[in-house]
C-alpha cells in the first residue's frame, strides 16, 4: 500500500499552521467560503497566508467567481484551487485560462445517495484541465461535517486521475483504507482532528503521520 500524503484542511491559526510546517504536512486547506465556521478570513489576511514558507497551499472554494478565486489565488500565493460548489465545465475552463499555470485544480465530488452509474457519469463529465479529484460526503454545507460515505463505491468505479479523500477520516477509521482497491493519493483532515471548529489537535495529527509510516 502507497502510504497517502495528508492534508489538513480549515486551517484558522497562525501558530498551528507553523507547527504543521515543521511536521512537514504535505498540504495545508484555507477555506474562502463565508459561511463556513473555518472561514479564513476572519482569522487570517491574505497577505499572512502568502507568507507562509509552503509548496502547497491550497484555497476551498465554493461556488464563487473566476475573478474572486484568482485574485485570492495570486494575493494568498496559493498553489491549488480546491472547487468545492456545483462548478461546471465551462467555469472550469475560464478558470483555467484565468489562473497561473502553476496553480492546480481539484474538482471534489460529493458522494451521497447517488447509484454507481451516477457517479460514473459525473466523474466521466469532469474536464482534463483539472489535475486531481476529491471524493467527499455530500452535505448542505459543502464539506466538514465528520461524516463519512461508504467507502466500497470507489471500488466499483474507474477513478481516472489521482484523488483526495476526504469526510469524516479518523483515527478510529484509518485501517480501513486497505480495503479501497484504488488508493487515494491523499487523505484530506479535518473536523476529526479538532479541538473545536478551526483549531487543529496536533498530537492527532503527528499519531495520524506516524501511522501512515
């Protein structure tokens, strides 16, 4: 098994985003979506975020503009564009055109109640310009709920690019990823791993690295 990279989402504290800097966190999740309790704003600027000395910070956005997401994107100095919203095709590809060609795109797919053939046909529908899939559970407020979809659907589908999973990934559930045949190039962390909204338990996280080793 290919030990996943990990990434730790809803990032909200200056000191704890250092902290995860030196445990050497392959990527860290800003999320720019106002109505999430993890909203980064309220906590940290733009400028702040550009200044964090990492190869992999990603923005969470939800159903907002092109010329929003690239203008954070270019003030954050961000490196990927995680798309958590209802993103068509064509918003993609204005996205695409729009951003620096150093800046990668995650389209995430929320899972729920859909049927196999379903979710065959919003994979095969996603354009070739994003670079990586993210397979969450579907909620009404677009991610962090802690709750997990039943992992076995991704074993009756052909995942065509490498994915991240995420919703509800703990430590209580973190065996179970031997049992998806295709495994997620990255495991994307969040409310399991939390004090309370935004602010991260670390010695969870290093538990979490040092399992994964």
């Amino acid at each position: 098994m290919i030990k996943p990279k990990i990434k730790v989402c809803g990032l909200t504290k200056f000191n704890q985003i250092q902290e995860l800097i030196e445990l050497k966190v392959d990527f860290l999740g800003f999320i720019f979506y106002e109505k999430s309790p993890r909203f980064v704003l309220n906590h940290l600027s733009l400028e702040q975020i550009s200044e964090f000395n990492h190869q992999a910070k990603v923005g969470v956005f939800v159903n907002e503009t092109v010329e929003k997401i690239v203008e954070i994107s270019e003030k954050a100095k961000l490196n990927f564009i995680q798309l958590h919203g209802d993103e068509d095709e064509d918003f993609i590809k204005r996205l695409r055109q729009s951003l620096s060609e150093k800046v990668e795109i995650i389209k995430v797919i929320r899972i729920g109640n859909q049927k196999k053939k379903e979710l065959k046909k919003t994979i095969n529908y996603q354009p070739t310009t994003i670079n990586y899939l993210l397979f969450d559970t579907d909620s009404k407020a677009f991610g962090g709920t802690g709750k997990t979809f039943d992992w076995k659907i991704l074993n009756e589908i052909k995942i065509p690019k490498p994915y991240y999973l995420s919703g509800g990934i703990s430590l209580e559930n973190i065996l179970q990823l031997s049992t998806i045949n295709q495994q997620p190039a990255v495991l994307d962390i969040n409310s399991k791993f939390e004090i309370e909204a935004g602010i991260k338990n670390i010695e969870k996280i290093k538990t979490l690295k040092s399992l994964l080793k």
